[in-house]
C-alpha cells in the first residue's frame, strides 16, 4: 500500500459547503475529492504527468 501524508488547511465556510456536497454527489470522502479536484488541476497545469486514459 502506498504511504500517503497528511496535508491540513483552512477554507471559507462556503468553500468547505460546496467541497461536501460534491463528494456526496460523487460518492467520495471530502478528502478523496480534494486528492481528484488536485489531481486533475496538477495534471491539467503540467505538474503531474497525464494518465494513460486521457
């Protein structure tokens, strides 16, 4: 199993509101949404390579 690190930080009320709605709707954690949502954004800026699906 790969070691994951714990990452803590602090957003707006309305921020975390809208972040726990969408996990529901994706049927996800808060903190597996936050891993997709950062994913996506690191990948679609260059920071992490492309998957083999895209």
């Amino acid at each position: 199993m790969v070691k994951t690190h714990p990452l803590g930080f602090r957003v707006e009320p309305e921020l975390k509101e809208a972040l726990e709605r969408a996990a529901k709707d994706d049927m996800r954690s808060v903190s597996s949404m936050v891993e997709k949502i950062l994913t996506m954004y690191l990948r679609d800026k260059g920071y992490l390579p492309k998957s083999a699906a895209e």
